[in-house]
C-alpha cells in the first residue's frame, strides 16, 4: 500500500495540464503594454532626433549669417541697418520702437543702430530694398524654411565704441504652429593700430610693403599623342592610342624642372624647387592609374618668421639630388614605342635668408636658389619593322638655374637684380637656362634623306630677369635668348638663327622607307614663338592697390614629328612635339597701405 507521500508524487508526475486561458490572456496583456511602452519611446525618440536635426541646422544657418556680417567692411557695419529695413522685410516681430526686443528672449532690450545712407548692396545687414531678412530653405526637410534676421545694437554693457551683432533665427516644423528660434550674438571693434580703408575690408592689415614673385625654368618636353593617318587612315579620336595594340592614349617625356619662390611682408619666405627627369602614360579611362617613371622632386624652404610655429627655418642645409628614371615602352601590335629619360642630373637647392645664395646678393637678404646641370640624354625611339626610328633626342649637359632674392637693407648686381634699393627694398627674380642639341625625324630614308633628322636645334641658350621695389616700379624684363634651328628642305639643310624676337613656322618635306613588310614616313613642323613681358601697372607712381607687377617669358621653340607606319596596307599615326621648354620670372611689389 503507497503511502501519502508516495501518492502525492505519482499525482505530479502523471499531471499534464499547460496553462490555462486566463492565463495566456494576462500574458498577451502584458507583453502588448510593453510593446506600446516601447513605441512611445520610439516615437519620443524620433521626434527629439528630428527637433535636434532641425536646430543643429537652424544654428549652422544662424552661423553663416553672423559670419558674413562680420565680412562686412567697418564702414558698413557702424552705419547699423538702413531705417526702413522693417517695412523692407515685411514687418519685424523682434523690433519694438527703435529697440531690439527679441520674441525668443525678452531679456535682450536695446537700442538700434540705423541710417538714411546705408546702402543696400551689404547683406545679409541690408540687402535688396534695405531688408536685414534673410531665408533659406532645409535641404533634407521638405517644408521647413529657415528665417534669419540680422541687427546691430549698443548694448548699454559694453564700451561706447563697441557693436553688438545679433543674428535672430525661427523656424517651424512640419505640422507645427510653435515657432522655433535660434539666437547668435557677437561683438564688433573699430579696426585700429593698422593700414587699410576700413570702408573697404572689415580689418586693417600689415602697414609693411608686399613684394612677392617666382622663377620657373621648364625644362625640355616630349609629347606624343595619336595623329590621322591621312585621308586613308583610321579615324582619331580622344581615346586612339599612340600605336595600335596600346592603350596609352598620352605618353610624356620630361627632362626636369626648377624654380624658386618668394614672398615677403612682416616676414620672408623663399622657398627651391627642383623635378628630376621622367616619363609618364596615360590612358583614356580615368580610373587607371599613370604609369611612370622618374620625376622625383625636391624642395626646400626658409624663413625669418621667428614668432610662427611650423615656420620654416632660417637657413637650412642645402638639399642635392641625382635624378634617376627607367625606360617606359609601349609595346604595340608590330611596333614599339620607347621613352628613355636622361640620368644623372644634379640639383642643388639653397634657401637662406642669412647667407647669400649667389655672387651679387650679398649675405642677411633673404633668397632661394634652384639649379638642375648636366645628365644624360633623353630620346624617343620607335621600333617598326625591327628598325629603329628616332622620334625625338635630346642631348645632356643643358643646365636650368633660377634665383630669387628678397634686397631688404643691401643692393644687389646687374646680373641678379636691385642694383639700386630704397624705402621698402626690391625683389628680383630669374631663370637662364641651356638646352642640349635636341633633334626629331631620324631613320634610314630612302635615298639618303634627312641624315641627320628632319629638324634639330644647337647652341640653345636663354635667359629672363625682372625686378620690382620702389626704385623699379616699371622696370622692363631683361630677356636673351639664342640658338641655331637647322631643318630638312628636300635636298639638304637649311637654317634659321633664333633670337628673343624670332617668330617663324616652317615645314619640311616627307621622308618615308620601307622595312619588310611596313613602310614608315615622317614629316616636321618647326615653331617659334617670341619671348614676351607682360607689365601691369595699374598705379605707376605709388604702387597701391593692385601694386606694380612684371612677368616675363623666353618664348617657345618646339619641333613636331609625326610618324606614320603602314602595315599590311594598313596605316596608324602618332605626332611627338619636342618642346626646348622655356624660363619664366615675374616679380610684384605693392607700396604699403596709408596708416
């Protein structure tokens, strides 16, 4: 017989009621209550995300409009808002009288700057009509526009002399009839201890001189873009590679730049460039990326600006560089295109505004010095029918120097610049440079044509100086160049002797041969350009405003190729421009503002 305990336990293993209605009922009761609690967070949530959002950009509006009221010139700004700006903007609930009596905060109460003369061209102060209202529409929120008011005040808690700015921002949002606001304030001094014209700028800058200018010496430049092929030829187009089979679009080959910079106000900063030799291709498809080679750079900079942080110092060591580049080929479908930079050029950077940086500056003028001499040479060769063709040379040993000197308390020569100096100094700049023999159109011609390529320039040199300051406010730019071109004529070789006023275009006959299977023809175009100096001088006697400015240019001297090949009747073309560069110097001086 079981006893009680035992009974009791054989009852609970053997019961398999669940729950009951009642209680399932009390379950979904409770977890739909929680569920609404949790909706109306959600709910509270977004509204105070999106009152958020809408301040967050009622103050950035409120910003912008402040901003632009401090923009404004002094002149402006004290003459406060034109007298009529409330009936001009429709009404003004946060003017009461001639007071500022704001809506969105009753504790601001003060007196209104207004005047008859204000003009109405100085938004967001006093725009079309005289109205100081300003409306801008949210971008994300459809519907919600965003009101701003600007005033000027004399705040009874400030000194006399001192405005008080307010920008006043409402809006309202969607499906709402409270309005929202955003208040800004600021203040505003008399610009003082300066130069300028305060009706012009809201502050008075530097009471110094500026003198700025650069020198930038453009070294030697092979281009070569696809060409028509005559009227049996393939159409050209942006995207027509060089050679077939290619899809370089743009192939450059670059010999080297260098350049100096220079600017002095309250300080001097000079600063040496130099890029060392190297070739680049392109294709049509701006996603892919260049593929070059060479082309490193160097710089170096000083200053005498001894209170700035992050100035740069006042005589650093020079920096030097041999430049070095691999070959890029282009390898088509039956020919081959190859740009070979030159190796070995040296560059040297001086910057210092202690020592002197050349012979004619003497030491404590600050200047920057950039050189790049000697190398290798550089060429373009194409490859058709297993012979060599080429395209463009350019021989080493041509040299690039610029300079750039900032003459405070001492003069310079003849040869840099500011031989004479008075009041605030001089800045003179400049760039001589020499090319190496440079020659396009070679190959094995039939008959004997063109030996020694259809086009070439020997003896290249040129050189540009110019100068500003008080004793050279419309100083002419000192410019030479010279050098021999020498091109193809059909039966022998003519020549043309370049100088700083040559300008001539001349074409040569076609030269053309046969290699196996292909044929390959050449023509070239010789352009020269005159060398050029453009002054401006707005004001010649006293160099204010726009200051008294000079640039010069050597001119261009640039022989172009073209080269077609025909292959299995069919023809393809590309053109090489070899441009000799050029030197160009430009020097400002601007007379320090009246205090």
């Amino acid at each position: 017989m079981a006893t009680p305990a035992q009974r009791r336990r054989a009852r609970l293993q053997s019961d398999e009621s669940g729950f009951t209605l009642i209680e399932l009922l009390i379950a979904m009761m409770i977890i739909t209550a929680v569920l609404f609690g949790l909706m109306a967070v959600q709910t509270s949530a977004l509204v105070t995300t999106a009152q958020t959002r809408q301040r967050t950009q009622g103050t950035a509006v409120a910003n912008q409009v402040m901003e632009q009221m401090r923009a404004l010139p002094w002149a402006s700004l004290s003459k406060g808002m034109r007298s009529t700006f409330a009936s001009a903007a429709g009404g003004d609930p946060n003017v009461s009288g001639s007071r500022l009596r704001p809506v969105a905060d009753p504790s601001i109460d003060e007196p209104l700057v207004t005047s008859t003369d204000q003009t109405t061209d100085r938004a967001p102060l006093s725009g079309a009509g005289g109205s100081n209202k300003t409306v801008e529409p949210d971008p994300s929120i459809p519907g919600v526009v965003y009101t701003s008011r600007a005033y000027v005040t004399r705040s009874p808690q400030t000194a006399a002399a001192v405005l008080t700015l307010t920008v006043v921002t409402s809006w309202r949002a969607n499906q709402s009839t409270t309005q929202k606001h955003v208040i800004l304030r600021s203040q505003a001094f008399a610009p003082t201890g300066g130069c300028g014209d305060s009706s012009n700028q809201p502050y008075l800058g530097a009471c110094q001189a500026l003198l700025s200018g650069d020198a930038g010496a453009i070294g030697p430049t092979v281009t070569v873009t696809a060409a028509g092929a005559g009227p049996t030829g393939p159409v050209t187009t942006p995207t027509t590679p060089i050679i077939p089979g290619t899809d370089a679009t743009v192939a450059t080959l670059s010999l080297g730049t260098a350049g100096v910079g220079v600017t002095s106000q309250q300080a001097t900063a000079v600063e040496a460039t130099a890029t060392h030799a190297g070739a680049q291709s392109v294709t049509a498809d701006a996603d892919v990326a260049a593929v070059s080679t060479g082309s490193g750079r160097l710089t170096n900079n000083a200053s005498n600006d001894a209170g700035s942080a992050g100035a740069a110092p006042a005589n650093p060591a020079d920096v030097t560089g041999v430049g070095s580049a691999s070959p890029l080929t282009l390898s088509g479908t039956g020919t081959t295109l190859q740009l070979v930079p030159p190796t070995g050029a040296a560059a040297g950077l001086k910057a210092t505004t202690t020592l002197s940086c050349a012979a004619g500056i003497p030491a404590g003028q600050a200047c920057a010095a950039a050189d790049l001499t000697g190398g290798g040479t550089g060429s373009v060769v194409l490859t058709a029918g297993g012979s060599p063709f080429t395209v463009a040379s350019v021989a080493g040993g041509g040299s690039a120097k610029t300079l750039g000197a900032r003459f405070s308390s001492a003069a310079g020569t003849a040869a840099v610049g500011c031989a004479v100096i008075s009041g605030a100094g001089c800045l003179g700049t400049s760039v001589k440079r020499t090319v190496g023999a440079t020659s396009v159109g070679w190959g094995a011609w039939t008959g004997g044509a063109a030996p020694s390529g259809l086009a070439s320039v020997s003896s290249y040199s040129d050189a540009t100086l110019v100068e500003r300051g008080p004793s050279q406010k419309t100083t002419a730019a000192v410019t030479s160049r010279s050098g021999t071109v020498s091109y193809w004529n059909g039966t022998g070789y003519s020549t043309l002797a370049v100088t700083r006023l040559t300008s001539a275009t001349v074409v040569t006959p076609t030269v053309t041969v046969t290699v196996g299977a292909v044929t390959v023809s050449a023509t070239a175009t010789v352009t020269v350009t005159p060398a050029m100096a453009i002054a401006s001088n707005p004001d010649p006697v006293g160099c204010s405003g726009q200051g008294c400015s000079i640039t010069s240019d050597t001119g261009s001297l640039t022989l172009t190729v073209t080269y077609v090949v025909t292959s299995g009747g069919v023809p393809s073309a590309f053109t090489a421009a070899a441009s000799l560069g050029s030197g160009r110097a430009s020097a400002g001086f601007k007379a320090a503002p009246s205090a």
